[in-house]
C-alpha cells in the first residue's frame, strides 16, 4: 500500500483485518497470511509495545499450574514449547531451572512427583528430563544461602518476546499482509456483508479498511474494542493482572535459572539475561491504572529483593536495580481470589451477526502459535478458505538455519551456526556476529549483503549499533524510535549509555529513509 499523502485518505479491502499488534495478534496474522487470505494488522504503538514485551522471557509449560489442576493448558504449552523451540533457535533456546528445596516446602518426593508429570505430559526430543541435585556440589548451588542443601532441576526454555512478535509481524508481511504500526482503529461498523474500519496513521492521514471479518487481538483493550465494534454486547470480562520485573547486575556466573517458590506460594524467577545482567520477576496484582503506562511500584521492587535475598547469599536491595518492567496481562476472569490463580488459558468470542468479528481473551506467550491455529480454523472457513493449518512445520524468519523445516539440529547446534557466521563476517568483530545471529538468525545475510568491512556499515551511531543496522530494522522490521530499537528490536538500552536514546533520535531524524 502506497505512503498517503498529509490528509489524504487511502482505502484497501481484505479478508481479515487483525486489531492488535502483540504476540496474538501478530500470530493470527501469520497464520491468515499463509493461508492465503489478504490480512491488515494496525497497532496502535509498536509490536509489542505493551504486555508481549514485559514478560518473564519463558517459554514454558507452566510448572506451578499444575498446582491449580490446569493440566489440558500445561499439556498444550509443553507440546508447544519444543514446537517453537525448533521454529526460531535464534531467539529461543533451551534452559535449565534449579528449584532449591526449602523448609516448610512441600515434602521433595512430592515435587519429585510433580517434576516427573512435567516431564511426562508431552513428548519431550529436545530437552532433558528433571532430576534431584546436591546443591553442595552443583555449580547452582554455590550462590546460595548454605542451607540450601538439596534441590531440584528441570528443563523449559528462554524467548526474546519483543523479537517473537517482530517475527511473525515480518512472516506475516513474507506472505502479503499489510502491517501498519502506529496506526489506531479510530472507527468500526458493519457494512453489509464487510466490516468497515477507519485507521487513523500517527502522520494524521487515514486508511479506510473494507474487511470480510475482524479479529479483535487488542489485548488489555480488548473489552474495550469489542464494546466500540458491539455496543451493548455482553463480552466477556477482562481481568488485568500485572506482572512486574527487576534487572540487577549478574548474580552467579553459571548458565541456569532459579525457580524459588516463597512461604506465600508466589513463584518468582531469577533468570540469566543479557550476559551481564540477572532478570528477577515477577509480581501478581490486580490493576486498575492505566493501561498504556504501567510500571513497577516500589513495594514490588523491595519483595522481589526481599525474596530474592532469601535464596541468595548476596542480599539485593532495591539499590542494585538497573532496569524495571512491568506489563498487564489480559486474563480471562474467573472465580479465582488470588490473582495468581487466575487461568492463563484463552478464550474466543466469535459473533456472527454479520460479517464475523472474532475477540481473543487471554493466553499465554507459550501458546501463541496454537491460539492463532486455532482461531483461524475456527475463521478462516466462514470466508471460504478451507487450506490446512501450517505454522507447525514452519521456521520464523531467520531460524531456517539448517534448512526450511523445523528441526531438533537448528536448536542443538546453533553454536555452530554461530561460529560458521564468524568465519564467514571475520571483518567483524565476534561478539557482534553472534549478536546478530542472535537476533537475525539466517536474515543476517539480508543486513550484511554487500558489505565487506566495518567501513561499509556505516556510522557507529554508539558501541556496536551501526547504521546497517538501524536502517535494517527500520525497513524490515518497522522500526521507528529509539525506543523501538533500543528495547524492542534489541536490549542495547540495558548495556549503552542513558544518552544513547537521544543521540539514536536525533540521528534517526537527521537520516529520513529514502
């Protein structure tokens, strides 16, 4: 679709016009695209400007839902993490949990237990089966407080979330979908058989969109959205938890995580993140704020630190934090009074009553893939597509690193997918490669092609950002802010200096793309 001009209003007719530019939405948008259906995504801000950026960076099963008997929703999730795990090794990989064994706990041959059904509740090729460990000898015992003798290992695995929802952004875009960020649904209404959308862009012109049905993918806003789409509806209701994280300085030098459950049974992670840094989090409060601005508050900061120094020998106090998050997740609502209980199942709402409108609630990072799945099953037939569900055997850009189809190779030797990189770009410094094979996965050939010294990459707007790659993530990837680059397309804002974002914006307006 061609630039607007300032003012002037552009018009596209599609099969599906997706609401929502995070994990859901992006997802739904992949799966439609490749089905051969002509898709629209808007966002409002970024992808994954909001919840889909501020989670706790898992790909997991959910161990503590066993806990609630939400055994059909972990059996999904821990199918899906291997299936995700094979489709983008690039910014996914597998990673070992320790759970320290503490007083007052329940009884180790009951976690036991509880470990041996996660370990059997889906096939598992990929990553190992938990174990018991002598803390006094592991590696992941020496952080810890000496009583801590026994403990617990298992095995989930670790997601760049921003860049998942980037990706699938991009496939969607691969297989023909317009995706237009900063670009708000300001107007919704049935039209006959079609759905007519205004779209306003953040230039100020506008975009009416024609579409054969809509998904409401609007995460936080998506009672909301559906109320402007079906006033007077009885949707279901939303219920907002957040989710707040910490980021202090490393805090043990090995390669697993910590799960430590505290004595009032909430589950918090201590994460490798980074490199250099050890991702602490995350909280479980109802909100009631505003949903476009949400940030940690200093309550939760002193109990992750509290309990984070309940496990560690090092005490963390609230002066070691050098980043913060936080994030509302959309949960469907339910009778749960414990905000840690509430179901991270989803939910569909499909109204009928004219063209079709299909509303996603809840879910879960993990299940992304499967929720799209089955949302398009569920619409794509109502348009007349019957083509077959795909993404399961599909890689992610960049994460076809040994061929097209997904892999248990792609994921056990991407180190050597790495240093094959670092041959092959040697003018480059090695550090840099592996960060970009990291983030770009095969489509670093995309962002290096026709260069053959570090002189081609242009300015080196600050350490190791060069002007390659901005301009590739602002033409690939919809990039627009410093923001967008610094903490979205990458976590650079974590190891730059704070002025950074404003050299980056200053540059990012001083070199318009053509």
């Amino acid at each position: 679709m061609a630039a607007a001009q300032q003012g002037v209003e552009t018009a596209i007719k599609c099969d599906v016009l997706v609401v929502g530019g995070g994990i859901n939405g992006a997802g739904i948008a992949r799966d439609a695209a490749g089905r051969g259906l002509s898709v629209v995504l808007c966002e409002k801000d970024d992808l994954a400007s909001h919840t889909s950026s501020a989670s706790t960076k898992l790909i997991h099963g959910g161990l503590r839902y066993l806990e609630y008997y939400e055994f059909g929703l972990v059996r999904k999730a821990l199918i899906e993490r291997e299936v995700l795990l094979r489709s983008a090794p690039h910014i996914m990989w597998p990673l070992r949990f320790v759970m320290p064994h503490a007083k007052g706990q329940r009884p180790a041959w009951l976690i036991r237990a509880g470990l041996f059904l996660y370990d059997m509740l889906a096939k598992r090729e990929i990553l190992p089966a938990s174990s018991g460990i002598d803390l006094t000898r592991h590696a992941a015992g020496t952080p810890l407080k000496p009583q801590f003798k026994r403990g617990f290992v298992y095995s989930d695995g670790w997601v760049d979330d921003a860049r998942l929802v980037v990706l699938n952004a991009v496939d969607a875009a691969d297989n023909g979908a317009h995706v237009l960020t900063r670009t708000r649904c300001t107007m919704l209404a049935r039209e006959g058989d079609a759905w007519l959308a205004t779209l306003q862009h953040a230039s100020g012109t506008q975009t009416t969109v024609r579409a054969r049905s809509v998904v409401n993918a609007a995460g936080p806003w998506t009672a909301e959205f559906l109320q402007q789409a079906a006033p007077g509806g009885q949707g279901r209701h939303l219920r907002l938890i957040k989710g707040s994280h910490i980021v202090v300085k490393r805090l043990f030098e090995h390669d697993h995580a910590y799960i430590f459950q505290h004595p009032d049974g909430r589950i918090v992670f201590a994460i490798p993140y980074e490199h250099d840094f050890t991702l602490i989090g995350t909280t479980d409060l109802d909100y009631q704020g505003d949903r476009g601005k949400v940030e940690i508050d200093d309550e939760e900061i002193r109990y992750l630190c509290e309990l984070s120094s309940y496990y560690f020998s090092k005490p963390i106090v609230p002066a070691d934090v050098v980043w913060t998050y936080a994030g509302v997740r959309p949960l469907v609502e339910d009778a749960a009074a414990d905000a840690k209980a509430v179901t991270r199942d989803y939910r569909f709402e499909l109204d009928q009553e004219g063209a079709p409108l299909l509303s996603i609630f809840g879910g879960k990072i993990t299940t992304f893939r499967k929720l799209a799945e089955e949302a398009m099953d569920m619409l794509a037939p109502l348009l007349g597509n019957a083509r077959p569900a795909w993404t399961e055997h599909a890689c992610l850009p960049g994460g076809d690193v040994y061929g097209a189809v997904p892999q248990n190779r792609a994921v056990r030797e991407f180190g050597q997918f790495v240093q094959g990189l670092q041959r092959e770009y040697a003018w480059l410094p090695a550090a840099l490669v592996a960060r970009y094979a990291r983030a770009y996965g095969t489509r670093v050939h995309v962002l290096l092609e026709g260069r053959a010294d570090v002189a081609a990459m242009g300015e080196e707007i600050a350490a190791g950002l060069y002007a390659a790659e901005v301009d590739y993530v602002r033409r690939h990837e919809w990039a627009v802010s410093a923001a967008d680059i610094l903490w979205r397309r990458s976590k650079l804002g974590l190891h730059l200096p704070r002025q950074t974002a404003d050299t980056l914006d200053a540059w990012l307006l001083q070199h318009p793309l053509p």
